[in-house]
C-alpha cells in the first residue's frame, strides 16, 4: 500500500490560511489522493479528494504537485472548527476486490483565536 | 439524523466476557466497513462488505472477531473472549459504488474498555 508523510502537528490563528502537506512519493498513475479529517470525539469526515488536477469545495482546496508525490491541502480561513486530525491518504481505483481507506497518523492542527 | 449510526456509544466490559455493537449505514449505501482507532493512532481497516457479501478482511481481525451483514442492511461486529489489547474505539463507515468519489462516511464509533 502507497504509504503518506505528514507533519505531525501543525499551529494557526484563527481567519488565517493553513496549508497541510502531506509527501505521497510511491504513488501510482490510478492512485487517487483523499483528505479526511476527526473532530474530537468524532469519527472521520471526508474533506476533498483528487487526481491530478487541483481542486475546490466548500470545505478546502487540494493543490497537487505536477509529479504528484506531494499535495497540499489549504484551509482558506482556519476557524476553531477546524481544529482536528488530519490525514492524507492514497486511494486506488475503487474495485470489488479493495476499497480500503489507509490511515497514517495525519497532522493535528490546532487553531488559536 | 440520516447518517451512520452505532450502538452502543460506550461498552465497558471483563476481559473473557463477549461482546457485540451494532452499525446502522446510511439507508441507500451498499458498502459498509468497520475500523478500529487505539488512542494517538488512526483508524485501522478490518473489513467491509459489499451488500451481505463480505469482500475483505484484515489480518487484524483475528478468530475472536466476526462481523456480519445479514440482509445487506445493517451490521453486527463481535468479539468473543475479550482480551485489554481490544479496548479501542470501533468506527463503522459507509458508502455507495458508483458515486463519483465513493467518500466514506463514519460514524460516531463505540468505545470499548476491557478491564
């Protein structure tokens, strides 16, 4: 399994942008790159995926390096909301055979007002 | 409340004794998965089914641990003979094949506490 790298913890101030990498350096052609991130006490939620191209949701936005062994996610304005456990993970083609989610460590982002 | 749901929040039991938990999916979602999360680490795959099929299982889940999805609906992970090496948060997740993306959704999770 493509195996992540991220920052174990990261700070912010509140409104300010933060931007998380993760280092993906084993990834393949078909690997897809998704972003979730827990709340505390929560279970995981889903934030943005991507391929190649970057990309924008309501939630964040997903900048992938043009070899792609690297991706940025950016918090626009980080809110005390955002204050959790992020985690950077790489997933294949979904098939019948896995569809797995692999989680590392993730990075733990603390917001300060 | 529309999304995934688990039972019981919390199970606090003896180490040898069994124990069950029950995950609601999202109603339309064919997919259902169980992780597990010890303290300071994330969540750890053990296996997932496709309707009542079950498609794949991790080689962390040892003979104790059987899960099932007996309509394609609901699920039942149990563990028999618990040990304190099992206290850990159990996550139950979602999806549907062939929505683009194909996001998992979680629920809340059961905290296990072996004593």
């Amino acid at each position: 399994d493509a195996k992540t790298t991220q920052p174990n913890s990261m700070e912010s101030n509140e409104e300010e942008p933060v931007h998380l990498p993760c280092n993906h350096s084993t990834i393949s052609g078909t690997d897809y790159i998704h972003w979730y991130r827990q709340l505390p006490s929560q279970g995981p939620e889903y934030v943005i995926h991507g391929l190649t191209s970057n990309v924008n949701n309501r939630m964040a936005s997903l900048a992938i390096a043009e070899d792609r062994k690297s991706s940025t996610l950016i918090l626009h304005r980080a809110t005390l909301r955002d204050a959790a456990v992020y985690y950077c993970i790489l997933r294949g083609s979904v098939s019948y055979n896995t569809d797995k989610l692999i989680f590392g460590t993730g990075t733990r982002l603390q917001v300060f007002p | 409340d529309t999304g995934v749901s688990q039972n019981p929040r919390h199970k606090i039991t003896k180490r040898g004794q069994n124990v069950t938990f029950r995950c609601d999916p999202i109603s339309e979602h064919n997919r259902l998965y169980w992780y597990r999360q010890t303290l300071g680490q994330g969540p750890e795959f053990l296996t997932y089914f496709q309707n009542e099929a079950q498609l794949e299982k991790s080689r962390l889940l040892s003979d104790r641990f059987s899960a099932e999805r007996p309509k394609g609906s609901f699920s039942t992970l149990e563990i028999q003979r618990t040990e304190q090496g099992d206290s850990a948060m159990y996550l139950c997740a979602s999806s549907l094949v062939g929505v683009q993306g194909y996001e998992q959704f979680f629920g809340p999770g059961t905290r296990l506490t072996v004593l």
